[in-house]
C-alpha cells in the first residue's frame, strides 16, 4: 500500500468521542447534536477518516454496555454517513456490526480481536496492541523487548484477518495502551522496522500522557491543552518513519504536517550540486 510514501501524504484520522469520560475532551461531544457538528468540524477541518467511539478506553475507562455504546455512535454514524470515510472505535462485535449497518467502512479495534467480524462484514479493520484491559493497562506494564514482542503480535492477528478475507488492514502499535514513557518512545523511535513489514501502519499518539510528560521542562506533567507541539511532532515523525495513518484531535494542524512530509522525503532525495 503506497500510502505514506511517494507523492500520497499519509492519512489523517479525526476522533470523535461521544464519550463523558474520554482523557482529552470527554463530555464535550456528548449530546448527539455536539457529536455530529464536532465531526462536520474535523471534516471541514480535512480529515480523511472521522473515528466515532461511545467507549473510551483511557487508563481507568468503566467499560459501557452494548445498547448504550450502541445508542452513543449510531445516530452520529447516521448523520455523517457520506460526507467523510467513517470508522467506528469498539472493541465489541454487536456495535461493530450496528456502526457497519449505519455507515461505518472501518473498524478501529484496540483489542485487535474483530478481524473475524471485519472479515465478515467486508470492512477495513486496524489491529491495535494492548497489554491488558483500560483498567489495568498502566500498572505495571512490562515487556522483555517491547519492538519485537508488539511486532510479533500484531504480524500475526494481520495474517489471521488476511487469511480470513479481510482486504484493508493496518497495524497500530498501540502507543499508551499497556506501555510506559519508555515504551512508547522506543516504539516511535523503531517504528520504520514495523513498517517494513509491509502492512500499513496505523499510530495515534494525540495528546496521550507520555507527551505530556517527555514533553515537560519540569518534573509537572503538561496539561492537555498544551500538548500540541508534541503531539504535532510524535505524528510528523510518525509519518516520516513511514505511519500511513496518524489519530489526532487536532486535523488542522496535522493535515498541514502531513502535507510536507512527502516533499520534504522527496527533497531530501534530491542530489544536490555543490559549486566549487
């Protein structure tokens, strides 16, 4: 998949909450009628994708059950439908399935465990590594080598779905999801290795608590409010290491980063005569 590479700028996903307890903005899209104008917002803004979730899954999250996750997405789905590529962010086959009937064509999976429904329903699916649940992700994650162990895993649910029929599948290594500062770091810094494999790569690193804190001057984490810069700078190298698809809240900005990524790689290609 070209994507990413050459002339094609890699793809800017929107994240759209309807959630009351979402780390960055949860509540703020909660009502129906918010939810759909907030997408319209990150369409104007130029998203490619608009990714609806009724759950969060921060460290923490209270899991919500499938009518209620169900009644959160859909109406918002169904508003939307035909103006911007939509995926559904669910762990749960049943919303899955009702946010595909409503319009969705991708399914973003943190568990990575609906390759099978994705297969079944013809749809995208983007297989996320996690290492636990929301609630206990971030007590003690450990890992003897993060870059090869997310790798391994994530290589094989891509297979599995191929096997299974599935014709669009990305890979996302998860960044915050059962991992450390140090963890998250290695991962973006090794993440042209996870590249190479050849499925496109998937990295949402938004406003996530690791930029607040590598990002710090002090020993004070960032608010979220000001995690932009970070935020804008672990997606552009994202992109740059290859990521065919960054999760942002923030589109604007993103998509103006995302259009330079490709001509600066094709500037830095460019043999350069020097005078002598």
């Amino acid at each position: 998949m070209a994507i990413g590479s050459g002339d094609q700028r890699p793809l800017v996903m929107g994240i759209l909450n309807v959630t009351e307890d979402s780390f960055s903005d949860g509540g703020k899209w909660f009502t129906v009628e918010r939810a759909i104008a907030h997408g319209r917002d990150l369409i104007a803004q130029g998203a490619d994708v608009v990714d609806v979730g009724g759950e969060s899954s921060r460290p923490g999250a209270v899991a919500v059950d499938v009518d209620e996750e169900i009644r959160r997405v859909v109406p918002v789905i169904e508003a939307l439908h035909g103006e911007v590529r939509l995926s559904v962010d669910t762990v749960k086959p049943e919303v899955a399935r009702a946010a595909v009937a409503a319009g969705v064509s991708l399914i973003n999976d943190v568990s990575a465990t609906l390759g099978p429904v994705a297969a079944d329903l013809g749809v995208g699916w983007i297989a996320m590594h996690r290492q636990g649940t929301p609630q206990t992700m971030q007590d003690n994650p450990r890992y003897v080598n993060v870059v090869h162990e997310v790798t391994r895993f994530l290589l094989e649910r891509a297979s599995d779905a191929a096997d299974r029929g599935v014709g669009e599948i990305w890979i996302d290594p998860g960044i915050g999801f059962g991992k450390t500062v140090a963890h998250n770091l290695t991962l973006l810094g090794h993440l042209d290795e996870l590249v190479a494999h050849g499925w496109p790569v998937a990295v949402g690193t938004s406003r996530k608590m690791f930029v607040g804190v590598a990002g710090s001057r002090s020993e004070e984490i960032l608010p979220v409010a000001d995690r932009l810069p970070g935020s804008l700078a672990t997606a552009t190298w994202a992109m740059e290491l290859g990521a065919g698809l960054v999760r942002v809240h923030d589109v604007a900005a993103t998509l103006h980063a995302a259009r330079l990524v490709g001509p600066i790689r094709r500037g830095s290609e460019m043999k350069v005569e020097v005078a002598t």
